[in-house]
C-alpha cells in the first residue's frame, strides 16, 4: 500500500514533525511506500530520522508575500499550489494520501486522482482563542463556535476520514460522520527511568506564546528560594536570551537553566525527577507522553486539548485550572517536598502510558487504511 503525506515542511523540531516521522518509519517497516509532498523546497536535513526508504517530493511553492498581501493572493498561490500537487500524486499513485492540514494541504480533496482522503489535525479545534471555547459551554454559544471554525468544517466534509487526536477534541467538533480519534503514540520506551531523586525539573517546548516557558520560570520563582538545591531546566528553540534574562530579573538564575532543543531528550528526563507543561493549548501534548514514559509525574494546565486525555488526576499527574499559577506553584511543592509521592505517581505514569505505545496506536491506523481500501 502507498500512503503520501502531504506537509508544508519536516525540517523542524516540533511534536508534528516527531509523530510524523515516528509513523512513516513504522510503516515503511510494516511493508507500506510512504512519500511526504512537501509544499516547500526541502534545504534543511530534517531534525528526526526519517527511514531511507522514504521519498520526499517538493513542490517548491516559496509564497514570499506576507501578511494582507498573501491573503490577498490566497486564492492564486491555492491555485498553483493544486496544479502541482496533481502532478506530484499523478506520479507517486497512492492509495491513500494525507493532508495535516496545514494552509494548503488542506487542498487535497480538490485532487481527483484515485487515492482515498484523509485530513489528520495535530492541533484541538481550539488552538490560540481560549476565549471561543468558552463559549461551548453556552446552548447558543455552540452556534458562534461553529460559524468561528465553519471554513474548517467546509474543508473536512470533503475528505473520506478527519482524524483528530483526543476524545475531548473529538467532542468539542460535534456529531461529524468521518470523524475519528486517534492518539499520538510513545516514541520511546526508555529501559531506565527515573528515580525521581534527581532535584530538578523539566519543562520541554520552543520559545512561544503557545508553550508559555516565561510562565514556567515566573511559577518557579514563586517557590525556588524554598528549595534552593533544586533547579527547573528547559529544552526548547527560541529566544534563549529572554529567558535567561527573565530568570535573572526574578533573581532565580542560579536555579534555572534554559537549552536549545536535544535530540536526546529521553537522557534528559531520566536525569529529571518531576515534568511541568504550562502550554495555553496543545494538539495533544507529546512530551506528556514522553515524560511519563521515563517515569516522571507530571504537573500540566488543563489546556485544550490533551492533557485531561493523558493525564488521570492525583495518579500519575495534577491538572492545573488554566492561568492559575499558585495552585500549579503549590503541586510542584507538595512533589518536592514529598519523595514517596512524587516516585509513587512516577511508577504509576510508566505504566499507565504504555496504553499509547506504537503498536498499539499504529494498528488504528492501519485498521483506518485498510478500512478505506476495503470501501473501493
């Protein structure tokens, strides 16, 4: 069987980019041709391993306007962006092609070429307007929410499958008849875990709006001088300046420690005794997965969507309401503070995350595949 992937790019060092390769490589060992069509030129060796057997196709689509300007243009770069894209699936000949929704990937339906559709989404219906979801709490407000994202349901009514990757995402998308949720799986099981004696924290995510570093540093600071023998380190790209400043104003410098992104990040967090996310939103939150499966518990914002499909509460984990940072302050203390616990919930997340290990979470995908070929 062929699958193709169809992204803007894979060189980056993202979750997306991670699961994307973790599941081409477990294909193409299960037998499968898989190809990535990737909108732009490919300049940059990709940060993940991809299996050699792989083929990349680029459709060199290097849209320079910005802004007002591109949005102007949308419908011309659209244009060729789909022109191409016929070539590149004319040649390939999948059976089942994948869009991951990005701004034109999501074009793929328009190509009538044989290959059954699919639209995976790597982020929650809710992605930055916190807001907006609110409103699904409301029965009218149910109505605002659909017209906020109804360009997203004119898209996906078109394709055979949408896969997204949390039943609570599922939920807030509503009774669609080709929806489907489909976790993202472990990319590791490391031997050794942690012993949860390390006195350190970690936190994982770039330098973002969305991954909140600043407010991870700002909720230490609330506590750091309790505990003067622990220390909170990050991995992640960005603006590696802005943190270590921000640290330095807070007058925990000496107690922090912020790192580009590794390659290795399952050492790092064996050598970690507790794993904090403060993200605003998440498509799913993989590091979570990460986390757990080195044996660390975890301490999260109950953001949308991902972590309340992970985590199970006061077992492996503590769910923070969003924006409340003395609570999510007052459970790094009581894990510090309380080596028994923090070990006892670490134990229980090495277990408890083996229901999202690859064989598990890819035969799902598989199912989905052969379900789809079944139906020509």
């Amino acid at each position: 069987m062929r699958i193709a992937y169809c992204v803007s790019r894979i060189s980056n060092s993202g979750g997306r980019e991670r699961v994307l390769a973790n599941k081409a490589n477990y294909l193409v060992k299960k037998g499968y041709e898989v190809y990535f069509i990737l909108t732009e030129t490919m300049r940059e060796t990709p940060f993940f391993d991809f299996d050699p057997r792989i083929r990349f196709y680029s459709l060199e689509c290097e849209f320079t306007a910005k802004g007002l300007k591109q949005q102007i243009l949308h419908w011309k770069y659209k244009q060729i962006y789909i022109e191409r894209l016929i070539k590149a699936l004319d040649e390939i000949k999948p059976d089942i092609s994948i869009s991951v929704f990005d701004k034109f990937s999501r074009y793929l339906y328009k190509v009538s070429d044989g290959s059954k559709k699919v639209i995976e989404r790597h982020f929650g219906k809710y992605k930055r307007p916190r807001y907006i979801s609110r409103l699904e709490n409301i029965s009218w407000g149910k109505f605002i929410t659909y017209l906020y994202r109804k360009a997203d349901y004119d898209i996906v009514k078109h394709f055979d499958k949408f896969v997204v990757l949390t039943e609570e995402d599922k939920a807030l998308w509503g009774d669609l008849p080709n929806i489907i949720a489909i976790p993202n799986s472990i990319s590791f099981i490391p031997e050794e875990k942690s012993t949860n004696k390390e006195k350190r924290i970690i936190g994982v995510g770039r330098i973002s709006e969305q991954k909140q570093i600043d407010v991870l540093i700002k909720i230490w600071a609330k506590i750091a001088k309790k505990y003067p023998e622990w220390k909170l380190v990050t991995y992640g790209n960005g603006d590696l300046a802005s943190l270590k400043n921000l640290s330095a104003k807070l007058n925990i410098a000496d107690q922090v420690t912020n790192n580009p992104a590794t390659r290795n990040i399952e050492r790092e967090m064996v050598s970690s005794s507790i794993f904090a996310l403060t993200s605003k939103y998440e498509g799913f939150g993989l590091v979570l997965l990460e986390a757990m499966a080195c044996g660390l518990p975890l301490v999260s914002f109950a953001c949308k969507c991902g972590p309340r499909d992970i985590i199970a509460e006061g077992e492996d984990g503590f769910l923070i309401k969003e924006g409340d940072l003395d609570d999510f302050a007052d459970k790094l203390s009581l894990l510090i503070e309380n080596y028994e616990l923090r070990h006892k919930m670490g134990v229980a997340a090495s277990q408890n995350v083996l229901r999202f290990t690859e064989d598990i979470v890819m035969s799902k995908w598989i199912a989905l595949f052969d379900e789809l070929i079944k139906e020509n």
